[in-house]
C-alpha cells in the first residue's frame, strides 16, 4: 500500500530554552539592611503580634528580595527591581541604592540598559517585561527621536505572537527585476529573479572578536535558525568553516585564495565594489547572491548600474557613518536614493552598525532596509565586556551554551517584531519596508509645531 502524505505547514518557530549565565551580571540595585534595625522591629512585631511566626515572617516584598532562607539579614539583591516598597515601609530599616558596578557595563551608546535588556533576551528568550511600565523619555536623539504608531484598536491583527493569526516574518535576498520577458514561443528571455528566502530578517554580521570557538558558536546557531552567518575568507579558511549558511567576505585581493577554497556559497559578499571581481564572481558563481559590502556614502546607483542588486550598508558600533551621520537616517536616504530612481523592488538592502535593541529592527525595516545583520548584540548575548579597544569575552565559553544564547536573543526579537507587526495591523514584515506612513520623527514633527516661533532652533 503507497503511503499518504499530508501536506502541512509549520509555522515557523523558535525554541527557546533557559541558558543561564556563565558569568555573574551586575545587579541593578544594592539592597542594604540594618541588621539590629531588622532585629529590633522583629522582636516588636513579636509583641504586637502575640508570637504569630507567619505574620512576623512575613516580607514586604512581592518580588521575594527578603525571601531566603534568614529573610532581611541577607537579602536576594538579584531579585530586586527597585519599587521602592521596603524602603517607603520602614526607611529606618530598609535603603536601596544604584549599584555601581552596573555603570561599568557597555559604553555611551551601548548603555546599561541596552545590556541588561539584551543580556536578559539572551538568557531565556522571553520578551523583556517591565511590570511597573516604561519610565524612560519619550523622546531623544537616534533611534529615540522616532516613534511608532501602533493603534492597535482599529486593526485586526493583534495576535500574531500568540499564534491564532499568522504573521510572515519571511524576507527575500536577491535582485528582482522590474518585468518578466518572454519571446514569441512564450519562453521567459531576459534578466530572472534571483533570490534566497530566510525566515527571519536578520543575519549574523562578522563580529569584531574572530575567536574559535565564538566563530563556532555564530555558525552553529545561524545554520539553526536557517538564517546566514557572515565571515571574513580567512576566518572561514581558518577555521574550515562550512555550509551554505556561511556567506564569505571577499576583498579583490582574495579572488585566488576563494577559488582555491573551492567553496560553493549560496551568498558572497564583495568588500568594496571592483567591477573585474564582480564580472568574475558573476562568471564563476552564476547560482549565487553578490552582495556589495560598502558604506552608506558609498555611490550605490553607479554601483546598480553596473549589476549590483544587495547592498550591505555598514555603519560602525555606534549607528555612524563617516559622514557622522546616524544610521537612522542614512537608511532613510538610502532607501530614498532607489525610491526616486523607481527601482527599489530591485534591490534588497541589508544594514548593520548601531542596531543594539528589538525595536531598532523594526525601525530600520521601515525606515527603509529589508533585513539587518547584528554585530555587537550577539557579543553582549555571549557576556562579552566592553573594553578600551573591544570585547572581552568570557573564558569558558561553551559552543552549545553560547548557541542557545543566540537562538534565545533571536527568538525575542522575533516575538517582538510579530507584535509590532500585529499592533500596525500589517501581516507580512515584507509589507512594512519602507512604510514611512507608520513612522513619526520627532524633528520633523516639532519642526512642523514650531517653526516660526521666537526661540525654536
């Protein structure tokens, strides 16, 4: 008897698993107790309370701060979230302080919150929940002074996270020509799509930390969520990295050394534009996607017109070009640059550089770019520290942990991005590139308030 086969769709998933901390994060809060206060009020409520131990024992703690196994004499300082409860109750007692090693995480842009929120993502891919509901401005330079409308009261698409409606996440890589073209005898003539789906808009960036086993860790956890890890040729050879999911990095001087790796890639990056390396590669790689790794002043329509179709926009750590420029806006001009031209559904455009939070994603993919490879995020997911002139990562990294990690991080930002997608209303993320109509700037809109006012810049 022939087997059946049903045909079934799976939805594409993520699993997150707790992969906990290798080395000890910085609480956020010192909590510093009087011990012969505490003593003295527990004898008074002993008193007052005719020797009831429950109540007694009893803590004014949601969170289980004075919990442990002696209570307030040595309080769970990891579990506190600063409501400031114990201290309002009995301020004679109880004071919560900054702890100041938190200060040392990260740099000035790549602060402490960033770290904690990506260290947190990391750990066990949730969402990062803040009970007590955001207390930060509302407003600010970067990625702060733009804002999202979200309205999700008159759009029929809030559930994406919680699976009752789908939400495509899927983003094509690849050049698209504007118009199929077919001869007499109805057979398709002229230039083909040539595209690689990934389920998710985000790739893996070659990191500025090329270890072993860091390396090892990016490709394993890229090849995992069917997405694509970005190397150096060296570090490929080096390593004898392999796998389609492996997209080299390729200078002009590299041409000998690639076709002797004998690597078949499904996507090569080209390092800077050289026309003689692109018309090779487009010989002798027909099958595979050529992205131009370039700078985001680079002259991308000379670049189109010679054959480029992906374009991967880089800017440094911070989100700046060299220009000093923020990314921000350099997506928005990029994007643009096409737009006017009429051939943006040609291209697909990849950015990275100073995308360090789940909301920049969906910031950069409607200010303009179709996907996103992450650089210092997966660093800091890993315990990395920042030093004077890098990263330091910790010493007994392990391959399967460091994996999870990644996935972890990835899953969050996935989840978010379905709920930013579900609260626009929008199914597929495909359909919010470049959606400028979504977005409000904070500039532009006081620039329309109050220009013309006395004192306004």
């Amino acid at each position: 008897m022939k087997k059946q086969f049903e045909t079934t769709y799976h939805r594409y998933h993520i699993e997150a698993k707790k992969a906990p901390h290798l080395v000890s994060h910085p609480n956020r809060f010192q909590v510093k107790v009087s011990r012969l206060g505490l003593a003295k009020l527990l004898i008074k409520e002993l008193l007052h309370h005719k020797g009831k131990l429950d109540v007694v024992t009893s803590r004014p703690c949601m969170y289980g701060v004075f919990s442990g196994p002696i209570g307030g004499f040595a309080p769970r300082e990891s579990l506190c979230v600063g409501c400031l409860r114990c201290t309002t109750e009995h301020p004679d007692v109880v004071r919560i302080f900054k702890n100041p090693k938190r200060d040392t995480l990260g740099d000035h842009y790549f602060t402490p919150d960033h770290v904690d929120t990506v260290v947190h993502e990391a750990e066990n891919g949730r969402v990062p929940i803040k009970g007590a509901g955001y207390r930060g401005p509302f407003g600010g330079t970067g990625w702060d002074g733009m804002w999202t409308d979200m309205s999700e009261i008159v759009r029929p698409t809030r559930d994406g996270i919680h699976g009752r409606e789908f939400i495509s996440t899927v983003v094509d890589i690849g050049g698209k020509p504007d118009r199929l073209q077919f001869n007499s005898q109805l057979k398709q003539v002229g230039p083909t799509p040539q595209t690689i789906s990934i389920p998710i808009p985000i790739l893996f960036d070659a990191l500025p930390v090329q270890t072993n086993i860091c390396s090892t860790i990016v490709s394993k956890a890229a090849r995992q969520l069917r997405t694509f890890s970005i190397f150096p040729l060296k570090t490929i050879q080096k390593l004898g990295l392999k796998g389609q999911h492996i997209v080299p990095i390729i200078a002009s001087g590299d041409i000998h050394a690639f076709a002797k790796a004998k690597l078949e890639p499904k996507m090569i990056e080209m390092d800077g534009f050289d026309l003689k390396m692109l018309s090779h590669l487009q010989k002798h790689h027909a099958d595979a996607v050529l992205i131009l790794r370039c700078g985001f002043d680079a002259n991308l329509m000379e670049a189109f017109d010679k054959g480029v179709r992906v374009f991967h926009l880089v800017a440094d750590q911070h989100g700046k070009g060299k220009s000093g420029a923020f990314i921000l806006d350099m997506i928005r001009k990029a994007h643009s640059t096409f737009v006017q031209r009429g051939v943006r559904e040609e291209v697909t455009l990849i950015g990275s550089g100073g995308i360090i939070a789940a909301e920049h994603l969906a910031k950069a993919i409607i200010c303009g770019l179709d996907a996103v490879a992450l650089d210092t995020p997966l660093l800091v997911a890993l315990q990395a520290r920042f030093v004077k002139n890098g990263f330091r990562l910790p010493f007994f990294l392990k391959v399967e942990w460091g994996r999870q990690r990644l996935k972890n991080l990835c899953c969050s930002w996935h989840d978010q991005l379905l709920e930013i997608l579900g609260a626009m209303g929008i199914r597929e993320v495909r359909r919010m590139r470049g959606e400028m109509g979504r977005a409000m700037f904070q500039k532009e809109l006081e620039k329309e308030a109050f220009s013309g006012i006395v004192g306004y810049e």
